[in-house]
C-alpha cells in the first residue's frame, strides 16, 4: 500500500543529496508540501526544478543561530525527518576535537533543535506527528575508523526513545532507520576500498547493500499512519547484516 501525504506539510534535512534528496522527491509525489533543508544551494535550486512548490532552505544545520533563523518562517510541520549527517573517518587514537565537534553539531544537535520547533509546534496547534531520525546499523555494530560517527548515532537510538516516551501523550510519534552501506556520497566515501566493500557485502546474509529506495520506502511507512502505533522503535534496513 502507497501512503498519502495529501494535506500535511514535511520537512527533510540534507535534502540535497542521497537518502534526503529521494525522500523530498517521494513526498512530494504523494502530495505532501515539503520544506528542503540543505547546504549546498546549488542542490537546491535543482531539487525544486525537479520538484516544483518544494520550499527550499539553505543553511550549515552544524550553526544553530543560523538555522533558527533560517527557519523561523517556515511555517508548521506535521512530518519531520532528521537525515543530515557527516561521515568523518578517522582511526580512534587520531579523533580530533573538532571532527568530534562537528560530527556532534550535525548529526544530533539538530535533532534537538529541529524535533523541539516542530513538536513546540505541533503540540500548539494539538496536531499528531510524525518524526523520523536517519540512523545508521552503526549505532549497534562497530566499523573501523566511524569511532565519533557511530557515536553520534548511537546517542541518536536514546534520543529517539526519550523523545517518544515525552512526545508520545502528545501523539508525536518517533522512530528511526537504520541502514547498512548506500552507496550514495557519504556511502562511496566510507567504502572506498572496492576490496573491503566486497568482503563487507559478503558478510550480508542478502549479499547485497541497501538501495536508497529501500531507505525512503522505511521513512515513508514511520511517518505515515501505517505505522501509527509504532513509537521509539527502529527499523533496519541492514540487509540481514545484524542477524549474521
Ligand atoms: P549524503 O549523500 O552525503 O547526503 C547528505 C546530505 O546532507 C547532503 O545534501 C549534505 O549537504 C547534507 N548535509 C550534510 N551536512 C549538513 C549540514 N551541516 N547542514 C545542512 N545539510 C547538511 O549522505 P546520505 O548517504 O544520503 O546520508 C543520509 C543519512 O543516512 C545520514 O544521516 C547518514 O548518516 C545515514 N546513513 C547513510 C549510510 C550510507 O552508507 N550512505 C548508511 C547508514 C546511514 P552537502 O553535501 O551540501 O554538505
């Protein structure tokens, strides 16, 4: 069954590429007005060529003065999806402040700051919810060098669960993705050993990756009300990986 997002309005971080930039054009498909959060304006600008009345942001989501600013006119969401991350690979015993810094203010500090506008929100206009967290398999199993990355994931399982159990009365629901390897940008760049991603993928039971549609297919069904008694709960999208 294909949810419908007629009616309700969506807003999608690192919406220029990858796993965001699919899931902007698939709510957009299904009717949903959707606000385009990224970095890079030039993605933007394609993306609403491509997907026109898509609302486009541009803003380093790493800078919170910048992003309350930037999205203080946006308006309210129903639908939100926290997929903006970075990928930074360094051995442990070479992490540095600032790559843990960074790691940090993209991947989960945004996720307080834009979950607690859009919920604030909801609650006001007493709106259900829907908030979608884009996690990784890393946040259960480690991977050389993604020491600060699977970090900032793993803290993302417990901020998904606190944030169910505190938005829940409201009727804001909120659940995560966990993919294995995409081979989207940042999934190219962590894999860039083709003989390590050969031996990687063997390890999948499917013996496969994940496709970025798989992902987006896992984020539409969490934010739409096929999934409306899930909360606090994940889905992998691991290609059997945390079986083996
Ligand atoms: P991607 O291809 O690198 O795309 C990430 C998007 O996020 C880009 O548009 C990027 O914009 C934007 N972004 C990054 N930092 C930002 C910032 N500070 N402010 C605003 N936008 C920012 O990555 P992806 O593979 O689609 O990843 C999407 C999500 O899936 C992430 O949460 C990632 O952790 C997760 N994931 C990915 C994989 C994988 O193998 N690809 C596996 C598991 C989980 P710029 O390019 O302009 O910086």
């Amino acid at each position: 069954m294909q949810p419908s997002f007629h009616g309700l309005r969506a807003l999608v971080t690192g919406a220029g590429k990858g796993i965001g930039r699919d899931t902007v054009k698939a709510l957009h498909a299904r009717g949903a007005g959707v606000v385009a959060v990224s970095r890079t304006n030039a993605d933007l600008v394609h993306l609403v060529d491509e997907c026109p009345g898509v609302q486009p942001v541009c803003v380093d989501l790493g800078d919170w003065e910048s992003t309350e600013r930037a999205l203080a006119g946006v308006g309210p969401v129903d639908l939100l999806v926290n997929n903006a991350a970075v990928a930074l690979s360094q051995p442990f015993l070479e992490v540095t402040k600032e790559a843990f810094d960074r790691s940090f203010s993209v991947n989960l500090r945004p996720v307080f700051q834009l979950s607690q506008m859009a919920a604030r929100s909801m609650i006001q206009r007493g709106v259900p919810g829907s908030i979608v967290n884009v996690s990784s398999m890393v946040a259960h199993v480690t991977f050389p060098n993604l020491s600060t990355y699977s970090s900032t994931k793993g803290a993302m399982t417990m901020l998904t669960k606190a944030m169910a159990l505190e938005l829940g009365p409201h009727k804001i629901r909120v659940n995560s993705v966990n993919p294995t390897v995409v081979l989207t940008a940042m999934g190219r760049r962590v894999i860039e050993d083709a003989e390590l991603a050969q031996k990687l993928k063997a390890r999948h039971p499917l013996r496969k990756f994940a496709e970025v549609e798989d992902v987006v297919n896992s984020i539409l069904f969490l934010l739409s009300d096929l999934s409306a008694s899930t909360s606090g709960s994940c889905i992998l999208v691991d290609a059997g990986y945390l079986a083996s």
